[in-house]
C-alpha cells in the first residue's frame, strides 16, 4: 500500500520546443518517450517557465544582463507556437485496490494538454487556478508512469510598442495573467509571457475520501481571553460504497526544546454517500486566552499546528491536511481624522510601514529559500506589511508561510491594474479581461488557497482601477465579512456581542478580511480613485516632514531611487554598462543626469530632479568613476529612505495611518526603487530603513530640528535616558547631553528641541550647502579594532563582530556604547538586544567576557575569537562602514562576482565616533568547497579591509 500524502513532481523533467517534436503527447507517454537530453530536449525546471528553461541551458543568453533581452525574440514576433513547449517526467507508484492517485498541477501558464501513459487530459485557460486530475485508473501498477505537458502561452501575449509603456499595448489584460510581462517603467518584456508549469506539480495518494479545502477562523471576546476555532472542510468520497468516517482534528502548540502540547483532539463521525462530496463543519474548538499571532514589531508570530484526518471504516487513515494557524483578529475602517485607511491587528491599532512588492523573479525562478531571504530582508527593515501589486502575482504559498514566520502583514491584489485595464495610453480592455468567468473562478480558487495564513490581511480588486461591475460585485458578495467581522466605521469597534448562533464563520468563503475595490479607493489615497498616489522620484530628504508632502491619510505607492552597490552594476552588465552618468548642466542651476543606454534600459531613476531637487550624489563632489558614484549613491540612499520613513512616522494618526513604498525590490536587475537588489545584495536605502522603523525610534524631524522620539508600540515606553551627542569631522564633541526620565505613551509622538539623539546617526550640512568637506575627509586614517567569533554549522556561517573606533578613549560618563538592536528571535536568529552591551571603557578581559556570554546562545562548535586592526594615527569619525563577504580567491577578472549572497546583517552602513563598539550580527551559507572572506570597506577606508 503506498503513503497516503503529497509527493512534488520538481526534478528529472525534460523540455522541447513543440515544433521541433514530431511525435504526438500519445507516442511521448507509450512508444517513444525520450531517452534524455538530446537535441531538441533539454532539462527543464519544473517549476519554471519556457524561457527559464532557455536561460539554464545557454539557448538563450541571460534577459536580464546588460542588453541581452533584446537579443530574444519576443513572442510577438515569433508567434504562440515558439514557445508553446512540451514538458516530460516520470514517476512511479504503486496502488493497493482502494486508493487514489491525484495528478496535482497548482498552477500553469497559460494552458495545457496532459498526456499519462497515452491517455489525454485537458488542463483549462487562466494563471491561476489550481488543476486536480484524479489518474487512477490510468496508471501503470508495476513500472513507470509517463507524463507529458503541453503548455501553450497566454492567448493574447501583445506586442511591444517601440516606445515600450506600461504593459505594452495592454493585451495581455484579456487574459487572466501576469501583465507585467509586457514590460513597464520598471521592467523589459518578458519574452514568452511567463509560459509554463511555473508552479508546483506533484501527485497525490489518499484512501477512499479525499479532504478537500479546509477553512479555519478564529473568533474572539471577552477581550481576548475567551476564543474559538472554526474549522469547515469539504470531503469526497471516491469509493463505490458509503463511507462511515471519523474526522479529526487537532490542534498543538510547539514548546521550547521541540515539545508539542496538544491542546484539542476532537473525532466526529461523519456519512459520505458513494461518489458524493459534503462540506462538514467541525463543533468551534474553545481556547482560553491563547498565542495570539502579531505583526512583525508588536510581538511573537505565535502559529498552532492544525491537523485534520479523516479514517474511514476498515480501510483506516485515508488522508491527512495540515496547517500551521495563527490566532489573530485583523480589522480595518477609514479614521475619521486623517481619511486614511486604519488597521488593527488583536484591537491594537498598527501604522502601516511596509512596501510594494511584484514578485521574487521575473522569469518566475521561485523557490522557498529565496522566499524565505526575502521576506526576511523585509522583517529587517522593521517593515509590517507587504503589498502583492495587481500586475503580478496572486503569491504562493510559500510566500505566505514566511509572511506569517516573520510577521508581515499582505495585501493581496487581484489581476487588474489601471494602465492595462482601461485606464493606460492607450485606452483598451475597459471591461477587463475577456472572460469575467474564469477570473471570479481563478479569483475563488486563489482565496482558498491562501485564506488560512495569518499574514493574509485584506484583498484589493486591482491596482489604480476596480474590475468590471460584474466582477466588483460577484466580488464583493463572494467576500463579504461574517457579521463578527464587520466593525462600525464610526467607532472603530467590531460587534463582539454577536451570538456564536449565526452562520459559522468558517463556512464562508472568506469572511474574515475586508475586500476593497481599489488600490487608490476607501481609505487608500484620496479614497475616490483619481490617481493620488506617489511620488515616485528623488526628493529633499526635509520634505518628507513638511504638512503639505502628502495631503492623504493612506499613500499605497510612495517612490524613489534604488542604485545598488558597484559590484552589482559589473556583475550584471559588460564594460560599457560601467560608465556613470554624464551630469549636464541647465540654465537654471540644476543638474540632468544622462545615464548611459544599459542603464537607461534598465530603468535607472536620476539623483536630481531639475527645477526641484538638486543632484543628492553631487552633493558630496562630482564621482570620478564607478566605484565612487556607487558610494556616493549609498549615502544618498540612506539619508533618502530614512527620511522618507521618519517623514511620516513624524505625522503618524494625526496625518497619516500608513505608506507603502513603490518597491521593495527589482524582480529583474532593474536600477530603481529597491532596498536589495536582484543578486540580494543590500543597498544602503535598506539599512536606513531599518533604522527609522524601528518600533521604539529617536528621530531628528529635518524640517523643524526638533527631536522626535517614536512610540508605535502598545505599551508605554518610561524611565528612558536619551544621550545626544554633536560630533566634528576631526572627532571632537562640542555637545553633549543627556535627557532622563522621559516617558513616551505608546502609540505616540514626542518632539524634543535642540538636540540629535540615540543611537541615530545623522551627517548634515549648512541649510544650502553640500557634503563637500567629506571629499578631503577621506583620506583620515582612523584606527579600528574588528574583535570576532564564528559559529558553523554544516555550510552556514554565523559571526559576531564587535567594531571599535580606537582613535580616542570615551568619556566614561559616555553611554554611546548602550546600543539596543531589536533583532528577531527565532529561525536560528540572534538577539542582539538580550546581550549587555560592550563597555567601551573597560580593557580587552571585558570583551572576552561579553563573548564568553555570546556563546552561551550557542550549542556549535566556534573556532575561537579573533581580532583584526586597522591602524591609523588620526581621531574622528569612522564614516559608513559596511562589511562584505566574498569568496577567498588569489586572482579574479576585473568585473567577475565574488561576493557571497545573500547575507543578513544585524546593521550595516553605519559610523562610529571615537571610543565608540558597533556589535553587527552576519549570517550567511557558504557554497561547498569556498572559503569565506569578510572585508571592511568605509569612506575613510578604501580597497577594504580583509576582517575575516
């Protein structure tokens, strides 16, 4: 008897393009199945698309490197049938009399022909929606089962017009579909329109009864502390008789040391008539005050693991669904002070801080490691939420069990956006894509995929446009809350003395997050669907405090810059791509940068905007090559972002309720509005992102100079001493003050006057003037002293790193050294702040000592404590030092790669005045057989430092 369970199809595929086999899907999957990869078969990766598969086997070059995409033919060019690919595996499995097999296909693009074993079946039109072919009677019981796939591109792929725009000339709108893939100002086409099995595939073993889709909702009163489960699931019976069943379910928590405490374990009894399907409902599940689940900076990201089976008389267990579940209450209404949309996660109001998000790669490369970097990288920069933009995808799975690992919060769009779907230049598809049909089945199937993660927080029917009226409607009824979940626009409360007698809440199809048009409607921009969302361009780091920035409560898209470090720029362009831009001078004082033509293909966004704001990278003197101009950019980078941030922190609920940033990231090497950049490597904009959303944050307000200390917690922040410090560029403090038992209310703002304060780092100038003094200041050699300790395990590395400016002892009045780092726990994450900080005036015993307690956090083996020093006869100030990590090597070629990617680091970017430890946390894998070297780069250090 095979396992009852799930077994991924993700290996041993083979590809080839349809025109060149001649053979029908019949002869692949009985008489003539290919050998291997031969001509005209290659590897595929399943999942993946046809041009990916291009990509891995050198058919094609590289898209997204330097000019190469134009190199490829589009599919407007080619026809559908170029890339309408056959796609071929094998499995084996063998049955007993009364199980089932189910061939799974969780997604394709755009539709396809399954072949098993010479039989046909049919996989219909749309993105997304799930196909289940139940293949029992087809199989082969003693040998090899042969699969082939026959995928065809979306019907309406489009054409690119010669002055590119946003999605093409709009056809792809008529499909169901991706319509970035047509190219916008942030992306090149895509040349096969994402064609492929580019989701996973597996198959499938039950017994007699299938279980089918369950639904889990949790409601809550008494304040919290009295909750219930809710839990409904369809069942299907296979067999040719009635199942008698006992369906179960549990519900454990994980402890500490792997220990799960089982909290519920109920059986009921249920009938299946033969060959039917029934939707049963469990008895609620009562849970006295329970781990709740909170958004990344509000607390722990409790999750309960919900298990249900179902038995069936003598056959026993037939199938088994699990869930991870996390007890939350997510609720939203439009503030009647600032006009914004409000969220409250548990009845504790959250201001939104979080960004837009397309996708992880364009060519739909997508796998759980690099979802689990990315989503990451996001709970480092201390964002909450996570916009899922609607020209791209409904995300996966995957993605949710990490937004709900790390506590982001989702808004999830459906496939609509306004440039594509009536609204763009030119106008076409006003009423959406052709088949409103498939979009509301692809629409509900999507919402049962994904409505049991707790990150899930509201769904949106499209970016910057509704749908059709049909659509909107059937959308807003299939979506509409359960009486529980609805809360009075008035008061801001939710109907807790609601009777659990109503309709169960887990027999809707959702019913627990609202549904919103649009992504510029109720709440969002000015609320009324005229295009108030924006900017998208450099601006004067003081403007993002000013009152008249932006005028509305909500801003869903908010943009600016993005260049990565220079490494990136040689990494993924050829020599010609290396030229920084030409900065012409205008007429009226300002500067236009003219970027060379990679960079203008890669949709580089300029640091001046003329008439507005002056060049932010000219600032610090004109970039002599592309190693400076990289730099210079990191400075303008983190000022730009952290400003944008505090800006409106600096006004949260008397103003505003939230912001997400226009993007977070390229899903291609694209060079505009990103945080990390398509290799994951970390630009600057990131780090001074992390630094202003912090949940407990000492912010200098650039329009006023008042202090500003920022409490978006929920309790109150009091007893705290806040030191401010004024440092000159040859290291000497002409300022120095400590403010003591302040108290900050929590959800709060409080301006303090004169001072800069915390361990926030600001460089300023003269209002008027630049950052020129930095230019000679780079030649200051200040000493440093890098102490530390590795821990390995298996091929990833974790380091502790104390960095000392040595150049002068500290005040012992000083407390700079007492930085607090808060630092997800958890995921083999490290504390920072559990530690007691490093006395900067204690000898080097003390040191040891601090690492001695570091180690008690880890049960690996160390190879021991190390120091490395950078010598220097100068005081001042160490200035944006930030670590690398590469692949030891005695020689490389100029532009080749050897940085090691990704790399978490609890800070980088940062400075350090004299006296002052830095404690910075790097984790990283290392490939087999490199050995890893960490350099120290800084503006006062030059060529960087080998540290490790």
């Amino acid at each position: 008897m095979a396992k009852i369970g799930k077994i991924v199809l993700d290996s041993g595929w083979l590809a080839a393009r349809s025109t060149e086999v001649q053979l029908t899907g019949t002869q692949l999957t009985t008489t003539h199945p290919p050998s291997g990869s031969t001509s005209p078969w290659m590897e595929a990766d399943v999942p993946g698309t046809v041009l990916g598969t291009l990509v891995k086997n050198k058919v094609v070059p590289d898209p997204f490197y330097g000019l190469e995409n134009e190199t490829i033919i589009d599919i407007a060019d080619s026809g559908r049938e170029y890339y309408t690919f056959w796609f071929f595996t094998t499995f084996e499995r063998k049955l007993s009399g009364n199980q089932h097999l189910v061939l799974n296909f969780r997604a394709i693009n755009y539709s396809a022909e399954v072949y098993l074993n010479g039989h046909q079946k049919v996989l219909p039109k749309g993105m997304f929606r799930r196909h289940s072919l139940d293949v029992t009677d087809i199989l082969n019981p003693e040998g090899q089962n042969l699969l082939a796939v026959l995928v065809h591109p979306p019907d309406h792929p489009g054409k690119i017009p010669p002055e590119g725009g946003q999605g093409g000339d709009h056809e792809i709108g008529k499909d169901v579909a991706t319509q970035y893939v047509q190219g916008w100002d942030w992306i090149a086409p895509i040349r096969d329109r994402n064609t492929g099995i580019w989701d996973e595939v597996s198959i499938y073993v039950t017994g007699p009864v299938k279980i089918i889709d369950p639904h889990l909702v949790s409601t809550f009163f008494d304040g919290y502390k009295r909750v219930y489960l809710h839990a409904t699931t369809e069942l299907e019976n296979k067999g040719a008789w009635v199942a008698e069943c006992n369906l179960n379910i549990q519900v454990s928590l994980e402890l500490e040391g792997s220990i799960c405490l089982v909290e519920h374990l109920q059986t009921q009894h249920v009938s299946i008539p033969a060959g039917k399907s029934v939707q049963y409902t469990f008895p609620e599940l009562f849970f006295y005050k329970p781990n709740l689940w909170w958004p990344n900076g509000m607390g722990k990201q409790s999750m309960y693991n919900v298990i249900i089976t179902v038995d069936v008389g003598e056959y026993g267990e037939s199938d088994s669904w699990s869930h991870l579940f996390g007890f939350r209450k997510i609720e939203s209404y439009i503030d009647s002070r600032t006009g914004g949309r409000l969220f409250k996660v548990n009845g504790q109001p959250i201001f939104i801080r979080g960004g837009n998000w397309i996708l992880s790669d364009g060519l739909l490369r997508l796998s759980k490691k690099r979802y689990r970097t990315d989503i990451k990288f996001h709970a480092d920069m201390n964002f909450n939420m996570i916009r899922c933009w609607g020209g791209g995808l409904a995300e996966r799975p995957e993605f949710y069990h990490y937004c709900d690992i790390y506590g982001l919060l989702v808004w999830q769009e459906f496939w609509i956006t306004g440039d594509v779907d009536g609204r763009g230049v030119p106008v076409s598809n006003p009423d959406g894509p052709l088949d409103h049909d498939l979009f509301l089945l692809c629409a509900r199937d999507t919402v049962k995929l994904l409505r049991n993660h707790p990150s899930l927080a509201l769904w949106v029917g499209g970016n910057e446009q509704v749908p059709p009226p049909d659509i909107n409607d059937a959308l807003k009824n299939d979506l509409k809350l359960h009486p529980f979940f609805v809360i009075s626009e008035e008061t801001g409360k939710s109907m807790e003395d609601l009777s659990l007698q109503s309709v169960d809440p887990s027999q809707y199809l959702d019913g627990t997050r609202v549904y919103i048009q649009g992504s510029m409607w109720d709440g969002f921009a000015s609320g009324r669907g005229d295009f108030t969302d924006g900017p998208y361009e450099i601006q004067d780091p003081e403007s993002f405090f000013r009152d008249d920035f932006y005028k509305y409560g909500f801003n869903p898209e908010v943009g600016s810059v993005g260049m990565p470090v220079a490494a990136t720029i040689r990494a993924t362009m050829p020599p010609e791509g290396w030229q920084i831009p030409f900065f012409r001078k205008l007429p009226n004082g300002y500067v236009k940068e003219v970027a060379n033509p990679i960079w203008e293909y890669h949709k580089y966004i300029p640091y001046s905007k003329p008439g507005k704001v002056h060049d932010q990278i000219l600032l610090y003197g004109t970039p002599t090559d592309l190693d400076d101009f990289c730099l210079k950019a990191q400075l303008a980078n983190y000022i730009q972002y952290r400003a944008l941030v505090e800006g409106y922190t600096s006004h949260m609920w008397g103003k505003h309720t939230g912001f997400l940033i226009w993007k977070t990231q390229n899903p291609w090497t694209g060079l505009r509005g990103q945080f990390y950049d398509h290799l994951l490597d970390q630009t600057a904009g990131f780090y001074g992102c992390r630094c202003a959303a912090e949940p407990i944050h000492v912010q200098l307000n650039l329009a006023t100079y008042f202090i500003e200390v920022v409490n978006t917690q929920s309790a109150e922040l009091s007893d705290v001493a806040i030191e401010a410090s004024v440092w000159d560029l040859s290291g000497t403090c002409p300022y120095y003050k400590v403010f003591d038992k302040l108290s900050v209310p929590p959800k709060k703002i409080v301006s303090f006057d004169y001072s800069i304060i915390s361990r926030n780092f600001y460089w300023l100038h003269l209002p008027g003037g630049d950052y020129k003094l930095l230019e000679a200041y780079r030649k200051r050699k200040v000493p440093l002293k890098i102490t530390s300790r590795t821990f390995i395990k298996g091929s990833t590395y974790e380091m502790e790193m104390h960095v000392k400016n040595t150049s002068k002892k500290p005040d012992s009045k000083c407390f700079t050294y007492k930085n607090n780092f808060i630092t997800r726990l958890g995921d083999d994450d490290f504390d920072m702040a559990s530690l007691e900080p490093v006395n900067i005036g204690t000898k080097e015993k003390d040191e040891v000592g601090l690492f001695q307690r570091i180690c008690r956090h880890f049960s690996r083996e160390t190879d021991g404590l190390r120091v490395a020093e950078i010598n220097g006869t100068e005081e001042g100030v160490a200035f944006f030092l930030h670590f690398s990590v590469h692949a030891s090597k005695t020689e490389h070629k100029e532009g080749e790669d050897t940085r090691i990617l990704p790399v978490h680091y609890s800070d980088n970017y940062f400075s350090l005045v004299p006296g002052e430890v830095m404690p910075i946390k790097i984790s990283f894998e290392v490939p087999p057989g490199v050995t890893p070297r960490i350099t120290l780069h800084g503006w006062n250090y030059h060529g960087g430092h080998a540290v490790f």
